[in-house]
C-alpha cells in the first residue's frame, strides 16, 4: 500500500488504493490509519464522484531543520521528548547521557 501511495506525489484517493489492492473499505481504513500513526502518510477529505473519500498522501522526512538541530546531540532529540518514566531530571542517565553528548559537541 506505501508504495501505490509514493508513486502518487499528487496524493491518490483512498477510494483508488483500495481498488488497485483489491480490498475491502474496513481493511483499507485499517490499514490507512496504522501508516499514518507511523507517519508514512497524511490524509485530507475530498468529495468524489458525489461520495466522501480522503486523498492520501505520502510523507516523506529530509532530516531536523535548522531551528531544530539545537535540540539534537549526536543526532538524537532530548530524551526526555516522549518520555513516559517517572524519573527526577537529575537521576535520569538517559538524559545525562545526552547532556554529556551536548557539552562534547560544544567543547
């Protein structure tokens, strides 16, 4: 399904996919939501043919910006970005770890 979807720049409807892969609405839906939870794709609504559909389009990462390098230390975002860990910052080795990484690519 990700590959139909890159090959299709211009976005192709969910209607389509599920015609070209020759599956069900519910399967498709299905399978639209886990890649964009995995944010493979985005979808926007369309009206087709008189009937609701979305336009699927494929997402593609070219490395952190500029603004964002700032938040990076040897290529990885602050631990603490997504953390679920009940931890106190200063005992947390992952995020000492990082400021380590952080005070070596400065010196």
């Amino acid at each position: 399904m990700i590959e139909l979807i890159k090959s299709n720049r211009e976005g192709i409807l969910q209607s389509d996919v599920r015609k070209n892969l020759g599956i069900d609405s519910k399967k498709c839906s299905r399978l639209v939501n886990k890649l964009m939870k995995k944010h493979l794709i985005r979808r926007e609504p369309e009206l087709a043919k008189g009937r609701n559909t979305f336009r699927l389009y494929p997402l593609t990462f070219s490395g952190p910006g500029e603004k964002h390098t700032k938040l990076l230390a040897k290529g990885r975002f602050s631990p603490c970005t997504g953390c679920t860990l009940d931890c106190a910052p200063e005992t947390c080795y992952p995020l000492n770890e990082w400021v380590y990484a952080v005070i070596e690519e400065e010196s």
